[in-house]
C-alpha cells in the first residue's frame, strides 16, 4: 500500500496555525481536552468540528477526536479496518485508532492513559447555538460520567464554529475547487437534461461530474423537475421521463476535502412562462442588490434589510432568502435568514452583526410570486461568496441566466 494517498490536503503550517488558535481559546475557557463527536449526520455536516483539528472524514466516516492542551491528539474512526488507510489519507494526526467495544468505554480508557481523569473537557456534539438538539447520544454522554466521575465534562458551545467563520487562504482555496465542481455540475445538466431522459439520469451524471473530478460524498444535493415544481426542491430525482416544458430547481452542495460550496440555478426545456422569467429576475435582482452592498464592516442586518426591500418592492414572495455559512459544514456562521430569524438573530448576536474579511457563505434566493398559481411555484438561485478586504465575490462562474434548454 502507498504511503501517500491522492486525497485533497491542507498544509502542517494550517493544521498548526489551527491548533494554535484553538488552545488559545482553550486556556481562556479553562479546558484541559477537547472531546469532538465528529459523528456522520446531516450530509457529515456534524463532523465539522472533529475534521477542523483532524483532517479524518468523508464517506460518512467517525472521527472521535480527544484533543488535549498538550500534545498528541488521537482519532478513532468505526472499523480497524479503515486506520490504515487514515494514516496515509492526511499528515495532521498519527495516533489514529478504531473503537474498541462501546464508544464510552473507548473515549474513557483513552482519557486515563492520558492523565485526564480529573480534567475539565469540553464536548461538542451536545446541545449548542447552532445545533439546540445536539447529536451525541444521552446513553454515551451518562455512561462516560459514570466511567470518569472526576472529570468534569462541559458543553463547547460553539467555541469552535466562532473560530471556524473566517476561513484561511488555504480553506478559500479549497471553497473554490468545490465551486468549480459545482460549476461543472450544472452545465452537465444543461447538457444532459432533454425532454425523454429520466430525471434519475441526469441527476447520476451530475454527482458523476462532481465525483470524477475530486468531489466528496455524502454532499447535499436536492432536486426537482415538473412543470411547476414547488417552490424549493425536493430530496430525490424521480425516474419519470422529463417532458416539453418542464422546470428543472436544484440546490447543490459540491464538496471536495470536505468543503462544501452551494449554488442554485432554475432551468427550463424550452421557453419559460413569462411568469416564471419575472420572478427569476426578481432573485436575480436581490443578489445584484447583496452583492452590491456587502463588504467588510458592513451591517449583515442592514445590507439583508436591503435583499428583502428589492424583493418586496417586487411584490414577490419568500420560501428560503438569506445567508448562511459555508466550509466544513453548511448553515455555518455568518447566519441570518428570512424563513429562519428567530434563531439567526440570536446566531448573530454570538459571532457579531458585521462582515469580516474570510467570511464564506451562501446566498441563496428562492421566490415565488403569490398571485400566480396561488404561490405554489417558484424559482431558485445561489452562489457561495467571500467576503474580500474591497466587498464581495462570488465563487462560482456558471451563468446567472435562467438556463433554457432546447
């Protein structure tokens, strides 16, 4: 077997820029251990933490990661069978190991040989400002005190998705590979979608795209194709044969490293209604207002207020409009969406209400117009954007226009 596996990377001067910053954060907090549930759930959305310190997932894979103030951190991922292949997969964590009977039983017996019986450890994975559920099962977090009835096990919070808002120049990097992916899925659909091919086809040669050329499953990637499909796409391609006439809405999370990106684009076999054309153009008109406005310092409230006034002025209506952030997971910091304020007004209150040079995040638009088919259809767009020292860009090249197809 290669030592060295053909996988993205980020560099050793990353990963110690990474420590760095969270030990800091550490100290402050008192912590002695970080204890990072990086569990697949939510298209690995919940690994976020874990893979930050450690670059182990994809595929769907465990990276329970201990990380101490001092010295070596150590991985476990679910099968033996799979930690050789993670010591040649990444260069950041050589103490790689699989569980070995429950997972508390295998976090514990790991936190003694390493002289923490009596520490202070902070877990993620338990109910926190992003996430008010948690994912961490009671079972483990009960059976663990009971192993370690010294340490003192306390929540994160979200001490690590503050750190993780501002991305790296090597995390843009990264973004923008997974924009390409992204870039090169969509004009797959615009080159395969005709009206006789089944959904499910064109939906396979799409991820195949992504897959082919770097991308990571498991990505969020969300479909729709009918003649007037509801206002935000559905989870799965039918096998249905397209048909004249037909509207084709996708959301699609290109990932790669485990980065995700996200973009939307609305397509039409033929020519759309003018209906359908206005409130395209309506999206299109809030993220020209958006991307006018952004920029570093700038009010998110204020320049969102902004978004929502152009679509308003438009008499359109809202199903999804707003921003969230993007990289390891999706609905990252910065937050602050329409169909969702109550809790992103109080995620804003926690990161800070202006844009910071580094952010990423989507922008996404998707509308309908109430008066037209009683609100019952719509239309989509999106592009991820990074906040840069002079406004903001977008990642994405694919064409801002209503796609017609045929």
């Amino acid at each position: 077997m290669r030592d060295r596996l053909e996988l993205p990377r980020l560099s050793r001067a990353e990963r110690d820029r990474r420590w760095s910053v969270t030990r800091e954060h550490m100290r402050a907090r008192g912590l002695d251990c970080l204890l990072l549930w990086g569990w697949p759930a939510m298209w690995d959305f919940t690994t976020a933490n874990a893979r930050y310190l450690s670059p182990i997932g994809g595929n769907a894979e465990n990276n329970t990661l201990i990380f101490p103030l001092q010295g070596e951190p150590t991985s476990f991922v679910f099968m033996p069978t799979f930690v050789e292949y993670w010591k040649r997969a990444q260069d950041w964590v050589s103490d790689v190991r699989s569980r070995r009977g429950t997972w508390a039983e295998t976090v514990a017996a790991r936190l003694r040989d390493m002289g923490l019986e009596r520490a202070t450890i902070g877990m993620d994975g338990l109910a926190g400002p992003l996430d008010p559920d948690g994912w961490v099962p009671y079972s483990i977090v009960e059976s663990l005190k009971a192993a370690l009835p010294n340490v003192k096990f306390v929540g994160l919070d979200d001490l690590l998705e503050v750190t993780r808002a501002v991305k790296s120049e090597e995390e843009i990097a990264l973004l923008e590979r997974a924009a390409r992916l992204g870039d090169k899925m969509l004009q797959t659909c615009r080159d395969r979608a005709r009206p006789g091919v089944r959904e499910s086809d064109v939906y396979a040669q799409m991820m195949q795209a992504m897959l082919a050329d770097g991308g990571e499953e498991p990505t969020l990637f969300l479909w729709a194709c009918d003649r007037y499909p509801l206002p935000h796409p559905f989870r799965l391609p039918t096998t249905r044969a397209m048909e004249p006439s037909d509207v084709i809405t996708c959301e699609i999370h290109p990932k790669t490293g485990g980065y995700f990106t996200h973009v939307e684009r609305t397509f039409c076999l033929g020519e759309p209604e003018p209906e359908l054309q206005r409130i395209y153009d309506g999206c299109i008109a809030a993220f020209r207002r958006g991307m006018e406005l952004f920029g570093p310092g700038k009010s998110i409230v204020d320049c969102m207020n902004e978004v929502k006034r152009v679509i308003d002025d438009a008499k359109l209506g809202i199903c999804e409009t707003g921003i969230h952030g993007h990289g390891l997971a999706s609905l990252e910091y910065p937050r602050y969406r329409f169909h969702a304020l109550k809790t992103d007004q109080a995620a804003l209150a926690t990161v800070g209400g202006a844009f910071k040079t580094g952010m990423v995040f989507a922008f996404n638009i998707d509308l309908f117009d109430p008066k037209w088919r009683n609100g019952e259809t719509g239309a989509v767009f999106a592009d991820t954007v990074v906040i840069t020292d002079a406004g903001a860009r977008s990642l994405h090249g694919f064409s801002r226009d209503l796609q017609r197809i045929g």
